[in-house]
C-alpha cells in the first residue's frame, strides 16, 4: 500500500493524508485547511493534488479547521463517498463550517463593496457557502469509539480517544490481504495528559505504522494540572490588586470550554473574586451546548465534577454574550471583569474590539492563552512591539500582555514522546511525524533516535511512501 502526505507535512495545518490500498480502495484521513499557503482564499487558484471522485472514504479525525476546513470543497469538486467522524466531530464541525462559511462571505462582501470597479472581479470569492457545508454534513456518517467497521471484507477502521477535543479521534485503518493484516494508525491531533475535561489520548495497538503529530516536540509546556493555580495568578494581579480588566482571547471550540470550566472550579472552591465574566462568542455557546450533550466523553474528574455541581459551565456572574447589542454594552463596560473571547489569535472577530479598547488601558491584562501563527495580531502583541496596529489605526501599548500555555490543547515534548512509545510494538516498522514545524520535527526525532527508536521519518509535501 501507498502512504501520501497531501498536508501538515513540515507544518501544522492543512492535515491531508492518502492511504491507497493494494486493491486501489483509496482512504483521506483528514481534509483541512492550510493556513500557511493563504492561496487558497482564492478559488481560482485552489485546487486538490489529486481527483476526488477518484477517493473511496474520508475520515475526520475532529472538527478543527485545520483538519475539516476543505471537506465542503471535497464534495464540491467531486467527492462521491462518505465521511466517517464520531458524533461530536459532526456536531462541532457543522458549527464551525457554517461559522467558516459565513466568515469568508462577510469579508467577500466586505471587500468587494469596497473594491474599485475595474477590480470587483478580482476579488477573491468564499471558497465555500453555506449550501455546501450542508450537502458535505449530509454524507457523514458518525461511528462510536473503539468500535471496528468494516468497510469492506478485507477493510475496517477503527476511532480511538484522542483527547484534544471533544470527539477527536485517532484512526487505525486495517487492511487484509493474502491472509496478512496491516494496521495503519493516524494520531490525528492528541490531547494533553490531564487536560480540562476530556480524557488522556488512547495509545493505538499492534500497530505497523504510525503517523503521529508533532507540533510541540520539542516544546516542554506548564502541567496541566496547574491550571487552576495559573489562571489564579492572573485573577489576582488583573482583578484583586488593580481592579482591573482580564481579557482573554480564546478559539471558541475546546479552549473557551477549558477556560470557563476552571473557572466554574475555582467559583464553586470560593476562589472566584465577585466580578462579572463575559464569554462573547455566538460559536463559543454553540460548542458549550455539544459539551454538555456528551457526559460519556468526560474525564472521571470533570463527571465527578458535573455529578455535584449539575453544570461544568455555571456560576455566578458568568454571562453568555449571543447577539451584537450585548457585545456592545460588554465593550462599553467600565467595571473590572474577566472577557473570554475570539478568535483566539487575535486576527478578527469580537476579541479585536476588546483587545483595541483595553490595550491604552494599564489596568488591563490581555492574556494569550493559545498558539497565535506569525502575522496574526495576537503574535504581534506578544513580541512586545510599543506600538501596535490595529484595523488601520495605531495604538500605543500600556497594558499588560501575558501569555499562557496550560490550556494548550496539543501534548508537549514528553507527551508525545510518551504516546508514541506507548503505541510502539516490536512490529512497528515506521513512524511518520506530521503536524509541526521543521524545529519540532526534529527535535522529536532526536529524542526517539535516543532511545534507539531510529525508524521515523518527517515527510515532504506530495512525498509518497511505499509501505507493507
Ligand atoms: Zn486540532
């Protein structure tokens, strides 16, 4: 069989890889969008490196852009099959393909009506509507962890916890022929040991291949058992000592969710200073709502937690901002408070507008709580620029910026090393890393070569290997 990275090869986004088998059923295990190649904003210039009617299966490992971001374009161009996910992957995508689609036609909109006439027809046009988040949502099938499918006599996958997010899974696809079975494990993106709510990453079994994401290898992150202390010390140098403001910007699917809970835990412990806290995200209270449909995907901590207190996302002074009107009025709020917001890179949405109206303010903390890509308004404000530009106008700094990764949703160094040890078996014959940098890449592979684990492989975009 063919293994072919189509993305997230040296990079973190644009997760897309082709396993052909030796009968030539053809499976994509992921269909993202590449944030590091902003061509494909433009429909003109997008294109897949191979046929999509030519595709047997896709699978999604979870709903983040990244990695679902171009299904609805699949179809479109094409793509005749299924897509297998576990439910909330379905429930969460749909939200964030709509939200997606939704953006890019706004900012068409936006643009085009500001566009002189001669350059109308130039401007790039949303690579997918709504319309299309529809039909390709309507192919999905959804499919329980660890339970086999068979998708042909001699073919059956399997969706492993991945933690990292709700429903994320990783995928061993097995594969049988002359009496030889062949297991091909993706990891998809993994969660943390000891994340917020959901649960450790399950380590694939009897493997022949693994492909494994990397995009901290060789960073080493805070526990995150520490959150609640972390998120404290901000509390009280933003909130207690200077009565002033908190703003947090967030991705709302996972990271908000994370967020909001350790705050639920330090309310419910009396830890909470009496201060009003705003999560202005429309997406963000969509995806809360898919947390609390699925109890069966928390941790034994977070199900103790909801089995006491009935809610994971509930207390006091916690506000839910849905509608334009109450964004406004939270902007315009003058008291000391904490906002969580999006997107969680700073690059557009309502955090913007809290991060321009609070970033004169000494009082005021912007705290980075994600991995924010270089270019992006949130990477900008942590290199500690005195002046900062923002939506054409030039602000200067005098508040705080501070960053955090224990709320990182990706495993550190130790983890992913960890993992993959845990899904090494005497028969695994290769390693493929995926889903990070170059510097992470091989910091990653100098840590297996250590421990003698010398069979791993960082592959190319479009490179092609020949396995089983
Ligand atoms: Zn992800």
């Amino acid at each position: 069989m063919k293994l072919t990275f189509w993305g997230a090869a040296k990079q973190v986004t644009g997760s897309m890889h082709m396993l052909t088998l030796d009968n030539g059923y053809k499976i994509l295990v992921d269909c993202g969008m590449n944030y590091e190649q902003k061509r494909e904003m433009n429909e003109d210039a997008f294109d897949f490196p191979f046929n999509p009617a030519e595709l047997d299966l896709v699978i999604l490992t979870h709903a983040h852009i990244d990695h679902s971001g171009n299904i609805p374009t699949l179809v479109n161009r094409g793509y005749k099959g299924q897509i297998i996910c576990t439910e909330p992957t379905l429930e969460l995508s749909k939200h964030l393909l709509f939200d997606s689609a939704n953006i890019q036609l706004n900012e068409f909109k936006y643009l085009y009506n500001r566009a002189p006439k001669h350059r109308k027809a130039h401007v790039p046009r949303p690579i997918y509507l709504e319309r299309e988040v529809g039909v390709a949502m309507d192919r999905v099938v959804t499919l329980p962890f660890n339970r086999k499918f068979k998708v042909q006599e001699d073919i059956s996958i399997e969706l492993i916890e991945a933690g990292h997010l709700l429903g994320a899974a990783s995928v061993v696809v097995e594969y049988t022929l002359n009496g030889k079975t062949t297991r091909v494990g993706f990891s998809g993106d993994l969660g943390r040991d000891h994340a917020e709510l959901i649960r450790t990453p399950t380590p694939m079994q009897n493997l022949d291949y693994l492909i494994s994401e990397t995009t901290y290898g060789g960073r080493k992150h805070t526990s995150s058992e520490l959150a609640e202390q972390d998120l404290l010390k901000y509390i009280d140098e933003a909130i207690v000592k200077v009565r002033g403001k908190l703003i947090i910007p967030a991705f709302s699917v996972g990271r908000t969710q994370s967020i909001v809970h350790v705050l639920c835990k330090l309310a419910k412990k009396g830890l909470l200073p009496q201060v009003k806290v705003f999560v202005d995200s429309p997406l963000a209270i969509k995806s809360t709502h898919v947390y609390s449909k699925h109890p069966e995907l928390l941790n034994n901590e977070a199900a103790a937690f909801l089995k006491q207190h009935g809610d994971l996302f509930d207390f006091e002074g916690l506000k839910w901002i849905d509608n334009l009107d109450r964004h406004e009025q939270v902007a315009n709020y003058t008291d000391s408070c904490i906002i969580i917001s999006a997107a969680g890179m700073v690059e557009g949405g309502r955090i913007q507008e809290h991060v321009k109206n609070n970033i004169q303010n000494p009082f005021s903390t912007i705290l980075i709580a994600g991995f924010c890509a270089e270019g992006t308004l949130g990477h900008r404000l942590l290199s500690g620029q005195g002046v900062i530009g923002i939506k054409g106008k030039d602000y200067k700094v005098y508040s705080k910026i501070a960053r955090t990764d224990v709320f990182s949703s990706h495993p550190d160094k130790d983890e992913i090393f960890r993992y993959i040890k845990l899904c090494s078996n005497p028969n695994l014959k290769r390693i493929f890393l995926v889903h990070g940098d170059e510097p992470n890449l091989i910091a990653m592979q100098d840590m297996l070569a250590q421990e003698g684990i010398n069979h791993v492989e960082i592959p190319d975009m479009g490179d092609e290997f020949l396995i089983a």
